[in-house]
C-alpha cells in the first residue's frame, strides 16, 4: 500500500518539489525507455480531458482529423533543408528490421510537416478543393539530452494541426484563429493566464514565416511556451509541389500553417496552481472533481448510508469518487489534496444528524458547512464551488503573472531582474546572435513580441543595444 | 473536384473491389511511408467512433487508460524469449540519433507486454494493491512484408489491455469478460456476426498460455480475426518480477492478461456490409448519418429551405450533412452511397407541396415516401429507420455467417469447401505441424475452437488424422 511522502516545500526547491508532487500525486512512473515517461491513469485522464475539450473546440472550426504515419522515409524529410537542420540532431532513426538494414532510413516523425506537404499534393486540383484543414492527434519523438517529467520528454503526445489555404490572408487569418482557440482553451479549461504574441526571427519553427506563441507563467517566476500556430506561407508547398489552379485558372502553391498544442501543459497545469500539499486540478479538466470523505477509520453506517447518497446525487453531474480504504480520515484528505482533487465533501456523524457536510476547496483550503436538507440547492451550491474555483485559479494565475513583469533600462537591471526569475518586458533592437549571447549570459530567452504591451514602458530605447526601436519583447528564463 | 470511378463488381474480383471503394469512398490515402496508409477523415472518424463507444463500455469494468513509451530497449523485449521470437523478423528498430549510433538499440513497440511487465514490477506490494486493470490506445508496429489497407499495415492504431491479479482464476476470468465485450461491441455497434472461441495452441499468441478470439466473416467467405485476448498466466511476471505478498504473507507472481482490438476493424466494417455502390456503415458508428440531398442541380429555394429546416431538427438527434455543391442530383446521390451514409432523405420541389420527403436507405436501398406534416413523429420515423438498418445489417451478417459453415468429414472435402471460401466446422485431433500442412496445401488456417459449436456434426473423427476426438476447430482461408 502506498505510503505519502514528504513534499519539499516550493521556496525551498522548486525543481524537488515539482518532482515530489508527481510522484506522490501519482500522476508518472520512469520507464525502462530512457526519457520517455509512463502516463499513470490520473495524468492521462487529464491529457484525455484536454483531448476531448479542445477536439470540439476544433470541430466548430471545421477542423477534420486524420492520421498519417510515424515513420518519415529519409528523402521525404531532407527535402525541406531548413526543417531537416532545425531537427536533424535529435531525429530517432530506424535503419534495421529483424536485425536486416534497410535500404532506405526512416525518421520517427519529430513533428509532420512533410508527410502533410506529401499527402496535401494529391488532394487538391483547383481553388474549389480549398482550403483543407486537418489536424491528427499523435505521439512525436525527439531525442532530448536532458528530460523532465511532462516538459521536456524524448516521446510526448500532441495535436498537430495542418491547413493549406487559395491565399495567404486566409491562411495567415488562421494561424491567428488557432492561437486565439489555444489561448481561450489554456485560459478557461486549464485556468492559467497566458500572454500572446510573436516569436521572434531566432525563437520562429524551422520553416515557418511566423510563429504564434502562448507563454504562461509558472509559480517559480519561468515561462512556459504552451502552444505555437505557425505560417508556413509556401515553404513546404513549393518544397512538395502542392499546387491548385487558381480563379484565373492559373497553377498557384497553397498557403500553409501548422499548429500545435501537447503533454506538456500537465507540467504547465502542476507548475502554475500546485503547492506545496501537492497539485491542484481546475475542476474543468479534472479526473475527479470531488472527492467524499468519511470522518471515521472505521465505517459509521450513518455516515456511509449519507456518502454513498450524496455521490449517487453527485454523480449525475460530476464526477466524484469515496475513499473507502481502511485508511484514516487524515491520511484520505491528505491524499485527495495530493492528488489536486478541486473539492472534498467531509461527513461525520454529527453532521449527519445536524443534516450538513463540510466543503474544503482545494485552492484555498477554506472550509464550509453546507446545509443538505434541500438536496436541489445543495447540488447547486457545489456547482457554484467548483465554479468559483475555477474562476479564482485563473485571476490568481493572472494576478501572479501581471505582478512579475517588469522593465529593464540597460543590461545590469535586465540580469539583476531575470536572476529574480522576473518577466523581463522591454525594447529590443538585437539580431539572433544577441539574443544567443543574452541568453548565455543570463539563462533568458525571448519569450516573446507581445501582440499587446502588458505594462507601460518609460524608455524607448532597446536595453541591449541602446537603439530606439518600436519593438518590444518580453525575455524570461524558461522551461 | 473528385470525380467517382468505377466500381468492380464484388463477384468479378473482390479484392479489386476493396481497393475501388475505399479509394473511391475517401477512407485512405497511400503515403510515402511504405507499407502504412494514411488514415482520411471519414474513416478516422469510424476509429474514433470506435474508439469512444468502446472506451465507455471498458470503463463500466473499471478499466484504467495510461500511455507507455512507443520505444521498447533490446534488452527488456529480450527479457521473454517466446514473445521476442515471436515478434523479432517484424521489429522495426532504431540504431542511430542524429546520425550517431547508439549504445542500445530500441525497438518501436509491436505490443507492449514487457514495457508493462517492466512497469507492473514498481506499481504492487500486496494483494491490496491488485487488480490492476489497465488500457492504452495507442500506434503499434509490425514490419509486414505484405500489406492491405486497414486489413494489414506495419503501423495501425489499437487499444492493449494489461492487467494483473492476485490468482489464476480472477484473470481468466477477466480474459473472458473482455472477449465477452469486444463480442457484444463488434455486434452491436458495427453490426458484425462475430463467432467466439479458443485459439489452438498453434495460433495463439506468442507467450500466452491460451488465447480467445472473436472472427467474423467477409462477404467473399473469408475469416477476420477481430480481437483477442489472452490468458498470460505468470509468464511475464515471472520475467519481470512482478510479485506481491498473497494473504499468507508469502510473495507470489502475479497473473496477467492482455486483450487487443485494432483499426483492422475498419477492414472489417466495409468487407461484412459493402456492396457495388460502395461501403455501408452502421448508423451507430457512422460519422454521418443522414445526407439531405436536394432533387435540382440550381438550388430550388423552398426546397433548399426545408433542407435546412430538417438539418437543423435532425441535428439535435443526429449527425446530418447536406450536400450544397454544384454537382447534379444523380452524382449527389452516388456519392453518399459510395461513402457508406446509412440513411438518405431525398427532396424534391413536389415534396415540398405534398409535405413529404424521400427516404433511401443505404442497406436495402428501398426508397419510402414520409409525410413531415407532424416533425415530432418524422423524427421518430427516422429514428426507427435507423435502428432498423443497424438490426437488418447484423441479421444479414448472421445469416450470411451460418450459411456458410459446413462439415467436412475427410480432407478431400475439406480442400473442395476451403476452395470455395467456406468455413469449415469440423472434428481436429492434429498438432501444430498438421495445422502447418493444411494451410500449405489448402490456404486455411484454424480460426478458433469454438465456445458453442454452430452447426450439428455427423462425425466423429479428425477429418485430418481420423483420429477420435471431442475437439472441434474451425479452419477458413482469412485474411
């Protein structure tokens, strides 16, 4: 039987604490396959919620999914240089089966860019046959030196959306709509803020114009990039000869954008909201949104009789589980907290004959007795917790971001702040290599170019090279 | 724009009837991975339909998803010698990252056995801490030398069930419940006969100790094997020593299952129902349900009106497409055929005066007028239809089954039946290299040692040896 362990507090160490709650939330186990981890039920049951969410997000925008392959044939992918560079260290490569070598390697795909631009060649003829908006929801494989559970993981899963498009407004128009959905979806499922914006030129996707970011930030001060909508303008359409006859009847390459959105957000979901009893699951996206506690080892028939009711009641409309382990009540609400479940229903005999429970909401610990003689209004009443709790995790993951943005004037204040794990937002007028030697010197890299500035800037002038640019950028350190 | 081609008749040559119409139907494209397909909208969505009705129903047996790694490390699928040979000509293996050759090899997983194994070891201490009964839906391959759209491709997409139990009985027992499901789901819900049993020692699977599998019939006579699930007794947990304290307090390895059902099953679908004009698919796994076709080429505006106005009342029940191209009422017509929609209304500028519309089902193709003067009955009416096709298209399946089992009382008859695609019920006292001669000589292998045997058998004796025996085995050439 399990046993719960000591969580290191978040001031302490935020990295062993990150990993403490995994473990004791049972949310991963290691595996034997280097780098990759095993999505134990709880954490899966989150990624499925995701999954099952977004996929209808996406549906009312006519997105069709299909499934291409996993292995990418060699010549397939070397087509598109910029690409193959921007992913050739860590490409998977199979060149044997059964011991044989193969004549021709096989990629397992880092993401699908190429098969699509291969597949969307035989589907078009004419202007009529656009635009094609697909999306596949796939595992992709890249060979990380270093791994952390849910962030940064060799195999990970995700959505990766692919559309070709008669023109380029229609396209870019697109990658816009998709980032928006991302932003909407991450904001009110998953409850975290997220500031939106560009990537600039050294941040973009290998093959893409521009690229579209979502950044949420974590509870140690770090950003998090949480999805990316990229227009790919005609690179991969030239590249792969997908063409169309246009309404003057001439030949044109289609416009491209790609999209994608992954297993990373359930390191985003731990890091933004959990603490340090363990994580914290907006009720949304939650597995189990209420868990049922009896207030005594040993099983008390009233009390028993009252939670098997009030789950039976429950049940209709949420999804809530009892603990009835042999365990004691501390230990079960200890470990419904571990496990981040948004509500606890608390029973014990005397409030069976005072005709009430005990809520204890999970974000902010604050504990209410809840009438029970009108079971109508009571199911409302929880309705309205789980409600207000998820209402309250995203102001206070908005409040925590809009407190850690901050100006730097020169390069002195801009380390003194991202060694703070500040949100550096400032003007910026310096090429790739200066943003590789800011973030060598300081572990900061351009999260990204605001679509709108979150904070009033008093210079003009970038704080790296001292030019007066209209460019601004937000820097952090990131995950 | 697509145009619709031909169809080989199904009596000329079925397997070129195959690829017509799912080509023609849009369920694949073939892609530049060889010997894998990409899965099109249409028949991702019968997978996903698949994937969700099935999931349901695993969950109602407290069955638990989780995601393990795709890469399994040599070492580990060494660990079973049966399982590895069994699967090792098929494994497609990753040697190099990046161009540098690895230390250890890994293979992509075929099945994931000793990836749970491996992972079961760290998740039990005592028999409290079982069963546990665990899923994933997941991409699986195997390097096939010869392969079939959805029928046999070295990538497919299935569901593997693992579970582990305290005793030898629990599991077997849960090894039939879930062939029990697969049975009820393949009936109910892709309206498939499907005929329950054992494999033989020579057909089951490489490291259980025995092995259930449902098979269905194709319309040209031919078996399918549909979904299996094995007893694995402790040969994998005795492997990977996954063994826990039993109620005496002594360790003892716990006894597992597995249990499989893949995207071949889309295969399945279009070769039990299809017919010339194309692939039919049930009503309740189909993506759409119900095509409004408009009897004008040039939009009719009261009759486009109603079109819409019956969408929208359909859609509340339904899920329901009007074709709005510019293509004619024959093409519209066909092309819902080819694409399987189990139900047709049909409106023409006459309907609309006489306050009625056409219905053509896609099973029997009999056109009915219905009155739409009351839309609360004309929902019911359609409601009925459709219950009515899912019935009929698993009646035919059945009837289409039980016509052609046949006896075969020696090996003369037996090679005349098998060449006429017949499934051989009959008496079999013969071992694995007898088994191996008949499919040599004849095409058919055994398919299962049925639970209940289908048809009354005059003999006694192996038709094969002449032996004595009580075991009776069915053998049909399969796919």
């Amino acid at each position: 039987m399990k046993k719960l362990e000591k969580i290191t507090p978040q001031k302490e160490d935020f990295s062993r604490w990150y990993t403490d709650v995994i473990k004791n939330g049972d949310l991963m186990a290691y595996s034997g396959s280097k780098g990759s981890i095993i999505f134990k039920p709880i954490s899966f049951a989150i990624w499925d919620n995701i999954h099952k969410n977004l996929d209808i997000l996406f549906k009312k925008q006519n997105v069709e999914n299909v499934y291409l392959p996993l292995l990418i044939p060699e010549s397939l992918l070397q087509k598109e240089k910029d690409h193959l560079s921007g992913f050739n260290p860590e490409l998977a490569t199979v060149t044997e089966v059964g011991g044989k070598k193969l004549n021709e390697k096989y990629f397992i795909r880092p993401t699908s860019e190429t098969l699509f631009g291969d597949f969307f060649k035989n589907e078009i003829e004419s202007y009529n046959d656009l635009p094609l908006i697909y999306n596949q929801w796939a595992n992709v494989l890249r060979w990380e030196k270093t791994t952390n559970p849910f962030l940064r993981t060799r195999e990970f899963m995700w959505q990766e959306g692919h559309t070709i498009h008669a023109n380029a407004n229609e396209a870019k128009k697109l990658t816009l709509e998709m980032l928006k959905i991302y932003k909407h979806f991450v904001e009110s499922y998953l409850a975290i803020y997220v500031l939106d914006g560009y990537k600039t030129e050294h941040e973009k996707f290998a093959g893409a114009e521009f690229t579209l970011t979502i950044e949420a930030m974590m509870k140690d001060g770090k950003a998090l990039q949480s999805g990316t909508s990229h227009y790919l303008a005609q690179n991969f359409t030239k590249v792969f000869d997908v063409k169309f006859k246009n309404k003057v009847n001439e030949y044109e390459y289609a416009y491209g954008t790609s999209w994608g959105l992954s297993t990373r957000l359930i390191g985003a979901l731990i890091m933004a909201h959990g603490d340090d009893r363990g994580i914290v699951i907006p009720p949304k996206i939650a597995p189990t949104q209420i868990d049922i506690i009896e207030l005594f080892a040993s099983k008390e028939p009233k009390v028993h009789k009252l939670a098997l009711q009030l789950q039976k009641l429950l049940s209709k409309q949420f999804s809530v589980k009892i603990d009835d382990s042999d365990k004691n009540p501390g230990f079960k609400a200890a470990n419904s907290e571990i496990h981040g479940t948004p509500l606890k229903i608390e029973i014990g005999p005397k409030d069976v004959a005072n005709n009430q429970v005990i809520l204890v909401r999970r974000d902010t610990l604050v504990k209410q007795n809840l009438d029970i003689s009108n079971l109508k209004d009571f199911v409302k009443q929880v309705s309205n917790v789980l409600d207000d709790i998820q209402t309250n995790l995203f102001n206070e993951s908005k409040k925590r971001t809009y407190a850690n943005f901050i100006e730097a004037k020169d390069f002195e204040e801009f380390k003194k702040y991202i060694a703070q794990n500040k949100w550096v937002v400032t003007h910026f007028a310096g090429n790739a290599d200066d943003e590789l030697a800011i973030k060598e010197q300081t572990g900061a890299s351009s999260r990204c170019i605001p679509f709108e500035c979150p904070i009033n800037l008093k210079n003009n002038n970038c704080f790296y090279t001292g030019k007066k640019t209209d460019k601004i950028v937000i820097f952090a350190k990131a995950y």
